[in-house]
C-alpha cells in the first residue's frame, strides 16, 4: 500500500484549511441567532448563504490567474489575509445588508484557500494526493467542531456569538507566525509532471491517485478526444467525467449547507434543545466528519472511489433518517454524528476524482470546483429556508434526502464515464493502484 509522507507543508496547509473550517462549520449556527437579531423571516436569513455562493465564484475565478501571477504560496495566504479582515467585519457589522457584504467577502478568499491548499497538495504528492486531500478535510472538520462549541458556550455566556470571530482572526495570526517562526513556505508553482501526469501523445499518464476500476489507474492512459487532450490543458476542455464530479459537488455541498445552516433550527423546534445547546450540537455533525476523514484517508488507499462514495452517501442517508425521525435531543446528536460520518468522505473523494482528470489544468480545474461550491450553497439553503417559512424548518429537511438520492445517481454515471476513458486494452487496476 502506498504510503504518505507528511513534511512542514503538508502540515501547513492541513492548519490553513483548518483555519477555514472554523468558519466554515461555525457560520451555520450563527444564522439562526442573526436571524433572531435582525428579525428576518429563515428565507431572508438564508440570503447569507447566497452571499458565500457570490463569493465562491469571485474566488474560483480569481484563483487560478492570482496563482499564475503571484504563486499558488502566495494565492494561498492572500486568502487567509482575506478570510481575517471579512470574520473581523462580520463581527462588528450588525445590519442584514452588510453581514451578507461580509459573509461573501469571506468566501471569496475562502475560496482561494481551498483551491491552493487542494492544488498544492495533488502537486506535492502525487498518487497519494486523495489520502492527504481526506486528511486536509478532517483537519478542516477539527476545527470545525471546535467553532460551533465555542459559539454555543460564548452564548450561554450571554456573551453572543460574535466573540468567537475574534478567535478566527487570532488563530489566523497564529498559524502565520508560525510559518515564519519555522520557515515553512508553500510552493510558489509546480510543473504539471509533479502532479503525477506526464503527456504521451493526445492523452495523459493519470498518476494522481485515482483508482480506475471505477476511475482512473494510476500510471495508466487516459483516452482524450480528438483533439482534446484528457487532462484538460489551458485552452482545453475538460473531461466529461471532470464536470459530473463537478455537478456532483454542488449537489453534496448542498446537503453540507442545508446541514450547517439549519440543523439548529430543527433541534430548536423538534428536540426541544435551547439555542445555545443546538448552536452547540451542530459540532456532531462535524465530529463525525472529522472521524470519517481520519479513518478515510486510509480507506481511500485500498477501496475504489466511487463504491466509496456510494457507501458514505448510504451512511449519511441512514444518519439523517435517525436525526430527522428522533423526538429528543440526544438521539438527534447521534444521528448527526452519524450523518457526519457518511459526508465525511463527499467533497474528497469527488474533488480528488476532478483534479485528477483534469491533469495539467489542476489550477482550472480548482477554480471551476469553487464554482459548484456556489452553485450549492447559493441555492439549496434559499430553497430550503422558503420552504421551512412555509412548513417549518422539520419537514423542509426533507429536502436532504433528495439531494442524497442525486448524488447516488451522479455518482454512478461519474463510474461508467471514468471507465469509458480508459483505453479499451487497458488491464484491470493492480491492488496497489491508489483510489481516492
């Protein structure tokens, strides 16, 4: 079995998406307390949501010609500066149109800090990229379980929820001091052949990791079309298989973003639990995330990605039937440790797939991942939010389990389409070919 070496910049960028993660997993209970504070109606409140999907797209498109001009490095701490100075406003701003300001200038350089952490990564190890693409995202969900327990405890303090953006913006500072304390710095570029691909005529050498019994063998071609190359170089289309894993992203982030933003809500309404409490409970749903990702990334180097990923969609399917199903508070929780559990393994597995196909336009690629990112998180919880107005926020969520219905559909046409790139005298994958 392949194995992953983890040096200072590994380490580095696994605190980087941490540090996002914070944000990320703690903005979801903060919306019903704004809600309250500003008196909105969920569908208005769920606006914020759309101000994260406007500046996912600003992100992805800055992304890529930010890291072509500056270093993929640079792009990266741009970000975070980013992410500091947005948290630092939202905390301070109080009126709807301004915290939505706030909320989209966030995820603009959110955004830029996934894509550089996603596209260093792949460029830094190569085959074993979706191992150390799954341990990124359970530091990113570390973190987050840290987030909504500190927001719970600050508002049980009657201190409200906004001094836990003061500790965002202190940790950013943390983790940069420590980058230069320790003189760890990220690569500014890497040539497409340090992420594993190689061009060999019209098509090219997938070394990034993903498992083609379902995907793409590692080290084996990858059929293009005519006239296309199949990792997608600057000025090329991307794969096919590239833009359902992308559809495919949108789709699990809105079942991500539904989770975040009104879990609280329905453990207020159904289980009884008081705000600060719920506040605090969405943190299960990120601590079986964080242990999903733990134990994922060495499942992910011995199981094919998409069985994987329809394994986890039936695992977060099963959790939400008992958190939705239960009447008190603490069969709720477990049924979103659970739920977190099965999305642990979501937006790995299918960014790990895209980047992978997308070869030499790993930067591209990453932008345009961003944007379903928006997609997602744009919609999905508006939609949710009119519904919950309507019917209340309880049976609204039955929206989730749609949503989970069409990424097993995505996720079976993602199989047969990357196997349809594998050439027709392509072997079966050896047991040591990496999945993601």
């Amino acid at each position: 079995m392949p194995r992953l070496t983890r040096d200072r910049i590994t380490w580095l960028t696994y605190a980087q998406l941490g540090l996002w993660g914070f944000f990320l997993y703690g903005f979801g209970p903060v919306v019903p307390l704004l809600r309250d504070e500003q008196g909105t109606s969920a569908a208005v409140a769920g606006l914020h949501s759309t101000g994260i999907a406007v500046g996912a797209l600003a992100g992805g498109a800055l992304f890529a010609p930010l890291a072509r001009r500056f270093g993929r490095g640079p792009a990266t701490w741009l970000g975070l500066t980013g992410v500091a100075v947005g948290v630092a406003a939202l905390g301070t701003l109080r009126a709807l149109p301004a915290t939505i300001t706030a909320v989209a200038l966030i995820a603009t350089f959110g955004m830029m800090v996934i894509s550089g952490v996603n596209v260093v990564l792949t460029a830094r190890h190569g085959p074993v990229a979706p191992a150390a693409l799954t341990e990124a995202n359970a530091a990113c969900a570390g973190m987050g379980i840290l987030a909504p327990l500190v927001i719970g405890a600050s508002v049980d303090a009657g201190w409200g929820w906004r001094p836990a953006m003061a500790v965002e913006v202190g940790l950013i500072a943390l983790v940069a001091l420590a980058a230069l304390t320790f003189h760890v710095r990220l690569p500014a570029a890497a040539p497409a052949a340090r992420a594993g691909f190689v061009r060999t005529g019209s098509a090219v050498r997938a070394g990034a990791g993903v498992r083609a019994g379902s995907a793409v063998r590692a080290g084996s071609a990858v059929r293009a079309r005519p006239g296309v190359r199949a990792g997608g170089e600057p000025g090329r289309r991307l794969p096919r298989a590239y833009w359902i894993a992308w559809v495919l992203m949108a789709v699990t982030g809105s079942i991500e973003v539904c989770l975040s933003l009104w879990t609280a809500d329905v453990l207020r309404s159904h289980a009884g639990m008081t705000a600060g409490a719920a506040s605090a409970a969405v943190a299960a749903i990120v601590c079986g995330m964080f242990l999903g990702r733990l134990l994922g990334g060495r499942i992910a180097l011995r199981y094919r990605p998409v069985p994987l990923l329809l394994a986890a969609l039936a695992v977060s399917l099963t959790g939400f039937t008992v958190f939705w199903a239960a009447p008190i508070g603490w069969l709720a929780v477990v049924g979103l440790v659970v739920l977190g559990l099965g999305n642990a393994l979501h937006y790995p597995l299918a960014i790990s797939i895209a980047l992978a196909v997308a070869g030499p336009a790993a930067d591209r690629a990453a932008g345009w991942a961003s944007y379903s990112m928006g997609v997602g998180f744009g919609i999905a919880p508006v939609v949710l939010g009119w519904v919950a107005d309507g019917v209340g926020p309880h049976l609204a969520f039955l929206l989730v389990p749609g949503f989970i219905a069409a990424a097993v559909l995505l996720a079976v046409r993602l199989g047969r389409a990357l196997r349809a790139q594998l050439p027709a005298d392509q072997p079966p994958l050896s047991a040591t070919a990496v999945s993601a």
